[in-house]
C-alpha cells in the first residue's frame, strides 16, 4: 500500500502542478512516510517544492499536547526557517494572514475515522478559507483504521461545533481525501480540491481492513491514539470524555476501556449481556483493573471493563463500538440508577452544552441513558435510518 505522500514524492509528474507555486504543509507526528521519515522533513528536501510554512492541529505539529483545550502556539520550525502556524491555539480556523503565505496546501493527516476527531473539522475550516481567498487544497490520503463500517446517529442541525463538522454519524468510513469530496459538495464550496489517492488501499480487506498491519508502523496521530485497537474502539469510548467515567487517560491502554472505583465491572458486563447482547458480536469484553496515573480517578483503584478487538475473535462488520459504548453507560444506569454520570464542563469550545451532547451532535444518546423505559430497540429505531441515509450520501465520494 502506498500512501498519498509516499506517491507524491515518488512521482515527480504529481508534483508538477505545484511547480512555481508556494506550498504549505498541514500536518501532525504521524505525517511519516514510509520510511519514518516527517511530511515535512521530506517535502523539504526536495528540489522542485518551495514549501513556505506549515500548519499543526489540535496537539501540535510535533503531538505535544495531551488533552483538550490544551492549545498550542505559532513557532519558527528550528531546522528549516518557516512558520508553523498553530490551528489549535489563539485561533481555530485559519487567519488571513496566515493563508497569505501559500498557494496552495497540502494536508496530510493521520485520521481515526470518527466525526468528533478534530483533524476532519480542522480540514473543513481549510477548506472553506481556501474558498474565500482562493487557494489550493491537496489532501494526501492515507486509510481510515476504523474502516468502511457506519455507526451512530447523524449530528442534529444547531448542534454543528470543533467535534461536529456536519452531519454525519459518529463513525463515518471514509478516508480524509473522501471527507474533503463530501465537505466541498456539501458546503458547496468553490475551491480548487484535489486528492492523492492511495494506492492498494482495500477497506474491506482482514485483517487490517485498511490499515496496513505488519507494513506500516503506527505513529500515535495525538497522544492517546496508541494503536490500531484503540481508533476500533474509539467511535464508543471517545463518549467517556463526556462521562466521569475514566476512559483510561494515565494508563497505557486509553480509550480501549472504561471504569470508575465506585462500579463493579462484572456486574456491568452482565447487565450488557443481559440487555443487548446483539451489539457487543464483533468483540470481547474483559473486567480488569487499572490506576490512572494522571486524568479522572488520579491513583484511584478502578474497576473496569476493557474492550477487545485485537485478536481472532474480531468481526470488523458485526463490531459496533458505539453501540457497545452505550450500553454501558446503559447497564450503569440501570446498576446505579443515580449515579453521576454526565460531566458538566465547556468541552472544545461548546459553552452551555453538557459535554455528552456535544460529542453525540444532539441530546438523544443521553436521554436514551437516562429513560429507565427505553430499550435498544428504541435507540436503533433512531440510528438504523440515520446510518442507511449516510451510506447513500457518502457513496458518490468513494474513491476506493
């Protein structure tokens, strides 16, 4: 498999176009190559480029910032001169006077393939100042590690934010290269938009399905991304960020589990089993213990539920993260009916909105938890259409 970057420095007639033009780089720590090396060291290196400033995303450039909200800043890159500009400090969508130092951008992003990752909002407000101002924008594919299935109810009209672009589900099945397609035809926007295609990209192909297993080396695109296990899950567990449950920031599997010191992992799984046992196919579930070293439940003993989707036992169709997600959020519930479960904070810049709801585009996910009454079926009876619509929207964008 060949990545966008790898085709564009390999294939000179690519770069062609670019030839004269002032070029900028939107990129963060997983922008390697093949061979490791960074997008920009290696665009940087080349004779025919003229690369004028770079860009960096929430955690930065170089990935060193843990949580959100956490900004970062504009600096001068120490080994070659040129402005990195920040899209994740003073401002979040791109000045005019820094679109005033390109020509055309190259983006090239490592994605998890989930709507509240910020890496596919940062694209779209590119893409909408490349409009207004007219410039260039040329995405340099690389896969979705969570594949081609669909999952999660479509962000509602109003509740649009950094973790919301638009509506889609939470988990949509494209490629970054595929989401500009459908953000420009969306949006209707007027740019010039291009796409370097990866080549021998099989979305559908085990084990990987879509990420190269055993070809490719993972380089974490933001520091609780460690692995291909976790952006499986991460469609569900990005929710915990919303709950007081510890999704297991300060240990080295995050966003793989969840758990609190004041629940009984055991008794939690056995109310998911007993609930819906037909959203948790695909996967195996495992009560654990972990500590925390930093984040919710500092150096507190807590009982947990770990989700597996790295061995034999996988079904990348059956496997539906977010499903598995709230039902545990469901089983809690219905375990400890008053337990406090929602966090109440200004999660990415969304002020007034209680985190949960935001990271789900409406308040229909929580208020699914809390209604004692309300079934599984009552969830997919409002998720089921919303994924069959997204499959028809999104299939003119598929370029693989």
């Amino acid at each position: 498999m060949k990545f966008g970057i790898d085709r564009l420095l390999e294939d000179a007639s690519l770069r062609a176009p670019l030839a004269g033009k002032r070029v900028a780089l939107l990129a963060h720590p997983a922008s390697v190559t093949a061979d490791l090396t960074h997008s920009l060291d290696a665009l940087m290196a080349l004779d025919d480029l003229r690369v004028t400033a770079a860009f960096g995303p929430q955690h930065g450039m170089r990935g060193d910032q843990q949580d959100n909200m956490m900004e970062t800043s504009d600096y001068t890159d120490p080994i070659h001169g040129i402005p990195v500009f920040s899209l994740y400090g003073d401002v979040r969508r791109p000045s005019g006077q820094m679109m005033s130092t390109f020509d055309v951008i190259l983006i090239d992003m490592q994605d998890l393939g989930c709507r509240i990752y910020t890496f596919i909002t940062t694209l779209l407000y590119m893409l909408e100042a490349a409009a207004k101002d007219g410039k260039s924008v040329w995405v340099l594919d690389r896969p979705n590690p969570a594949g081609r299935p669909i999952e999660g109810m479509t962000l509602r009209a109003g509740w649009e934010s950094f973790v919301g672009a638009g509506p889609m589900p939470m988990r949509h099945g494209l490629t970054l290269g595929e989401l500009g397609l459908w953000f420009v035809k969306h949006f209707k926007l007027d740019v010039d938009y291009r796409v370097i295609a990866m080549e021998g990209y099989e979305p559908d192909a085990a084990p990987g399905y879509g990420w190269p297993l055993g070809e490719r080396t993972w380089v974490n695109p933001s520091p609780n991304a460690p692995n291909l296990w976790m952006a499986r899950a991460y469609a569900g567990t990005v929710m915990l960020e919303g709950t007081t449950l510890s999704e297991g920031r300060g240990t080295t599997r995050p966003l793989e589990l969840f758990g609190a010191p004041d629940i009984d992992a055991r008794k939690v799984i056995g109310e998911m089993l007993a609930l819906a046992p037909q959203w948790l196919h695909g996967c195996r579930l495992r009560d654990c213990w972990f500590e925390p070293t930093f984040h919710k439940h500092m150096k507190q003993l807590c009982s947990g539920v770990q989700i597996h989707v790295e061995d034999a036992s996988y079904d990348h169709a059956a496997f539906k993260p977010w499903r598995v997600q709230a039902l545990g959020f469901k089983a809690i519930r219905q375990l400890y009916p008053s337990y406090d479960l929602w966090r109440d904070f200004p999660y990415e810049y969304a002020f007034g909105k209680l985190p949960i709801d935001v990271i789900n585009g409406s308040e229909l996910l929580r208020q699914w938890v809390d209604d004692h009454t309300a079934a599984p079926d009552d969830l997919d009876a409002v998720t089921t259409p919303d994924e069959q619509a997204w499959a028809s929207e999104r299939a003119p964008h598929l370029l693989y």
